[in-house]
C-alpha cells in the first residue's frame, strides 16, 4: 500500500481503516515516511477531521510505537491529571500533591509552556535545583516513596508523538481535534495510570475560545480514554481571566505554595478542591465528590499537600526550604504597576494577552528551543466584577529588561474591558463529561 494513497484517501474525506492508520505511524516511526508526506497527511486531518473510530486508532497505534511503563507493583490506584492549558494555571502544583496526601499515587508527565500558557516543568524548574529528567527506574522509586512525581515526556514514551508533534508545531496543524487527543491520550496510557482528569479550559486564554469546541475535544478525550482502557471525567473550566493572581513561574509556583498553605486566590483554591476531589472518586477512594471533597480540605488544613510536595521537591534534587521560605525561588529585579486609565468596572479580560504580556517579558516562550525567565512575571490585581479607581494598579510587571516592558504593558491595558455597571465573575466549572 502506498502512503500517497492514504494521503489522497483523508484528502478526499474517505475514512481510513485501523490497518491504514497504524501502517502510516508504524512506517513514519521507522523513517520511512518522509516528513513531507506525514506533513501533508496532517494537513488533510485538519481539514477533513477523523471519526471517533480513526481518532482512536490513532490513539492506539501512537502508543504501540513506545513501551508502556508497568505500575502494577503499587497497590494504591493510579490517577494523573492533565490540562489544555492556560493563563495562571498552575492547578497541578497544588491538586497532585493533595490527591497523594490523600493516597493517590499520581505520575504527573508534564509538558513545557509555549506561546501565551504556561507549563508545569517550567514552573517546577524555577525552583533551585529541581529535576524534571528522571529515568524510569527514578520515576518508579519517586512514585512508591512519595506517591507522587513530576517528569517530562521521555524517548521511550509514545516516539510517535514526539515525531508528530514537533512536525505539527512547524505546519500549522496543531489546531485538530483527532490530532489533540492522539497526542494527549497516547501519552498517558503508556504513563501506565488506571485513570485520568481532564481540566479542559475553554475562553479567551485558552487554545479552545469556545464552549462548543471545548465540548467536542473533552468528549473525544473522554471516550478515546476509555476506549483504551483507561477512567476519564473531563471538566470544562474558565480561562476568560487568569486564574489566581500570579502568571509566570517562580511567582506561580509562590502562589502555589500559599494555597497549600490554607491560604491563596479563592478561585484557584476552589477550583483545586473540586479537581483533587475528582481524582479521589476516580480513583475509587471515596464513595462520592462530597467525601472528597472533606478528605482534600482536611489534608489542606492539616498541610499534609504542603509536605506532600516538599517531599516531592527534595527526591527530585529541589531546594524543598522553598516550601517554608518562598524568598528563595528567584525573583525579578525590577516592578512597575500597571495603573488604571479610568475609573470603572472590570467588565472582561483577554487572558491570551495577559498571558502574551508575560511571555514578552520573558516568563514564556515563542518557540520551543527559547529560555525562560523564571523569576519575571505579572501580579494581577483586578479581575472581572472588580471596582477600579483611575490610576488604581491593575497588574504589578515582574521584569528584569526594561526594554520589553512597553509590549508587554501595551497587551495588558488591551486585555481589560470596562463598564459602568458591576459584571459577574465567569463560572469556574462550566461542564462535567464522564
């Protein structure tokens, strides 16, 4: 069979069978199928989409190109938890260490920020000495000493995705569903997890702007999942404002810190809650939401999350006084506020600005291979529903080069909308799929 004629076959919006799929990734993995016909192939997904059946035959046959790690030594149920991404989500620095506390052994693979969101091992590696490249070997010892680890993708983990996803980085064909959940669910199954919760964000700072899109991808994700073996519950939460105070790194990691702590933003201690409480039902801990929640709120009052993480941190080489001393991850040299040119409501935000002004001052990255500063970001002061007086602060920049702070100021007074009239607060949790 000719790869021209599978390309030819999706071009022209016929389906294609699992045979075709998996001898298409079998042969791309093994170089034979040059990156401009795998290229073309993408572009023909994007535009003629898949079926549940094509897009869980992707699914399968990206795992089938890597090993799947055997956890089966660890009694205690495996649940990870992943997000599309978004402005200020720092959600997996606080929920996987209190669903361990709470007796979850939770494998966190994570992934790197790039454009306007940001990502948890760049968060992670802001703290002093914090390692997110372990061997399997670590990985195993991490999860049976602390119930918990955070790690990035490594080369025996789905090489499939690893191809694809640099090549669909460069072809403009990031933006398909089939392609999205490929990627995500191959990922975790081969993580060797039993169940997974999805925080799929949806508004202005997310990669899906609407509800109905991010419906359609929490649905595939959800029934792909299962469809390989694995639980999945989907949560579509808002990301139309930064959620918290802190977008960068070291500022988010600190924001973190004081959640744990029994203390932080309301929103994102809420949301935590709910998320953690999740995974104990998924992971069959508690009998329902209700006792989950109580069993996560009392590990926050206790600060067993907090130590739960501070062991975390210190197996992965971390400074784990940081826990204790938040004056110890890096800071920005330099601040300026951000004042309010009129006095009004805020009526909405555009978090995909607020998340670009960080990324201009250097917390993010516009391609892959650029360095992030971990110490520079935005405190962001007003939210939607919010009184503001003319001249009164918005954001507090977090900067260490004054020559990228006119961007970067310039996003965030476009990211503000006002109004004469009090709005409410968007929803945190619109939707749950199961």
């Amino acid at each position: 069979m000719r790869i021209v004629d599978l390309i030819r076959k999706k071009r022209d919006g016929q389906e294609l069978s699992c045979e075709e799929i998996a001898l298409l990734i079998r042969r791309y993995v093994a170089g034979e199928v040059p990156d401009y016909q795998m290229a073309a192939f993408l572009m023909a997904v994007v535009f003629r989409g898949m079926t549940m059946v094509e897009t869980q035959s992707l699914t399968r046959s990206m795992l089938e190109t890597g090993k799947v790690v055997d956890l089966s030594f660890l009694p205690a149920p495996k649940v990870d938890k992943h997000s599309t991404g978004g402005v200020g989500d720092k959600v997996s620095l606080v929920v996987a260490p209190l669903a361990a506390a709470a007796g979850v052994v939770v494998p966190m693979m994570s992934g790197r920020g790039l454009g306007h969101t940001g990502g948890t091992l760049d968060k992670l590696e802001s703290i002093p000495g914090f390692r997110v490249r372990c061997t399997e070997q670590e990985f195993k010892r991490a999860l049976e000493r602390n119930g918990l680890a955070f790690i990035g993708q490594t080369e025996d983990l789905v090489p499939a995705d690893q191809k694809l996803y640099a090549l669909r980085d460069v072809t403009a064909t990031v933006e398909s569903i089939p392609l999205i959940v490929g990627s995500i669910v191959s990922k975790k199954v081969a993580e060797g997890i039993d169940a997974l919760l999805l925080d799929v964000k949806v508004g202005t700072g997310a990669f899906m702007k609407t509800e109905v899109l991010a419906e359609s991808l929490a649905r595939a994700l959800v029934e792909t999942s299962k469809a390989l073996g694995m639980k999945s519950v989907a949560l579509l939460t808002d990301m139309n404002q930064p959620l918290g105070h802190a977008v960068g790194n070291a500022v988010e990691v600190e924001e973190a810190l004081r959640v744990l702590g029994g203390d932080g933003p309301e929103d994102l201690r809420l949301l935590c809650v709910e998320m953690a409480s999740h995974m104990l039902v998924l992971a069959g801990t508690v009998k329902d939401l209700p006792e989950g929640r109580g069993r996560i709120t009392d590990c926050l009052r206790s600060g067993a999350g907090l130590e739960k993480l501070e062991q975390v941190i210190e197996f992965q080489g971390g400074d784990s006084a940081v826990v204790r001393h938040p004056d110890r991850l890096p800071h920005a040299r330099l601040r300026q506020e951000v004042a309010s040119p009129q006095a009004a409501f805020v009526a909405g935000m555009d978090a995909e600005k607020i998340g670009h002004a960080a990324m201009l001052l250097g917390a993010g990255r516009d391609r892959m291979e650029a360095q992030v500063d971990p110490s520079v970001g935005i405190l962001v002061h007003k939210k939607v529903g919010d009184r503001v007086e003319r001249g009164e602060p918005l954001c507090t920049l977090l900067y260490n080069d004054p020559g990228k702070v006119p961007a970067s100021l310039e996003q965030v007074l476009g990211a503000y909308h006002w109004d004469h009239q009090p709005a409410q607060p968007p929803a945190l949790i619109k939707k749950i799929l199961q």
